[in-house]
C-alpha cells in the first residue's frame, strides 16, 4: 500500500473517531439537558445551560438554581479536573436557617470514611438502632438536635438515601449539601434526586424547630 493511500485511510479513521466522539458528548449532553428541564419545571427553579466550548467538544453540565418553598436551592455538577472539563459529582443545595449547626452523614464502612471531610471538629452519633448505626456514619455538632430530628422514619430514608457509599448529607453555615456520585442523565437519578430534595426540605424544617 503506498504512501498517499496510507495517509488518507488514517486521516479517515481519525476523522470518523473525532466525529464520533463528538457525536457520544452530544447525546449524552442533551440527555443530561433535557432531565436539568424537568427538574427546572418541578422545582419551578431557572435554568442555565452554559454553551459549549471548542466546537461542542467539551460541555459543562447545566444547573438549576431559584426558590424552592421558600429556601434557596440548586442543583449543579461542579467542575473538576483540569479547566473544569470534568463533572463526576451533582450536588444539590438547600438553605438552612441555622448558621451554627453542623452535620455529616455517608454510608459507615471504607468508601464512606473516604467521603468525610471536616469531620474531626463533630462526634459520631450514634441512634441506639443497631441497622442504622451499621449503615451511616453520622457525625454533628448537637447529638440533642440530632436526636430530635431524626426519628425511626428518618432515620430509614436517610440510610436508604446514602446506600452504596457514593453519597454524603452535608450541613454546614446555613447550607445543607447532598452530593451523589455521577450526573443526572436518566430519570430514575433525577427522580432520586426530586426525593432528595423534598427530604432535604423536611429536615430543615425539623432542624429549625428544634433550635
């Protein structure tokens, strides 16, 4: 085979794996879009969809942010990674009226001890259930409050939320987090995440009643 051929079957194969390539980002991209407009229309938050950059090769994740029954909300897949080309973890948001309380929630067990951060300043919690102390480590700053707010129902749904060791519960300065590994491309995540949100709301009212 000679040279010219060579060179213009490679140069063919290089374009079909660029365009390719191109074509995989932006389906799963408008996958990715199409549940944030879902989730914009649920939560009835704005939406924003920063454009793509170099010729649609690399695209930041969209996010929602707003008012939500009355508390600040976003959800968002920060960057990471070299210019923040890299979303691996959504992250949604809710304001707390509390400045000085402080929690953290991951499933117990390796990967979940992997996932806490800041945590030495708050002392485990532990509920007297032997599933649920099995299951979460949960960590905060007002056992009391803690104790208070999570009741058995609570306590089973939180567990159920951080299953798997991918997820953390972060309450910290009058915001709490729950950050779950992976982006919200199907509607069996979003979904989980409508229930995160409404979860999240009913803890910050039990939270602000038992200041």
């Amino acid at each position: 085979m000679n040279e010219p051929i060579l060179y213009l079957l490679l140069a063919v194969f290089v374009g079909a794996t660029v365009a390719l390539f191109w074509i995989l980002a932006k389906q799963g991209a408008d996958r990715i879009a199409a549940q944030y407009r879902l989730l914009a229309g649920r939560f009835g938050l704005e939406l924003s969809e920063p454009p793509a950059r170099m010729l649609g090769f690399f695209r930041t994740e969209p996010f929602v942010h707003g008012i939500w029954r009355g508390r600040e909300m976003s959800i968002s897949a920060p960057g990471k990674g070299l210019q923040n080309t890299r979303q691996m973890e959504t992250v949604l948001k809710m304001e707390l009226r509390l400045q000085d309380f402080r929690l953290q929630g991951t499933a117990a067990g390796l990967l979940g001890r992997f996932r806490q951060r800041d945590s030495s300043a708050k002392g485990r919690w532990m509920s007297g259930d032997a599933d649920f102390d099995a299951a979460v480590d949960l960590r905060t700053s007002d056992p009391a409050r803690t104790e208070q707010v999570f009741t058995p129902e609570r306590r089973e749904r939180l567990a159920e939320l951080l299953k798997g060791g991918k997820s953390t519960l972060y309450v910290s300065k009058g915001v709490m987090a729950f950050t779950d590994f992976g982006l919200i491309a199907n509607d069996a995540t979003r979904e989980r995440f409508e229930r995160v949100a409404a979860f999240l709301d009913e803890l910050a009212q039990a939270f602000e009643r038992a200041a």
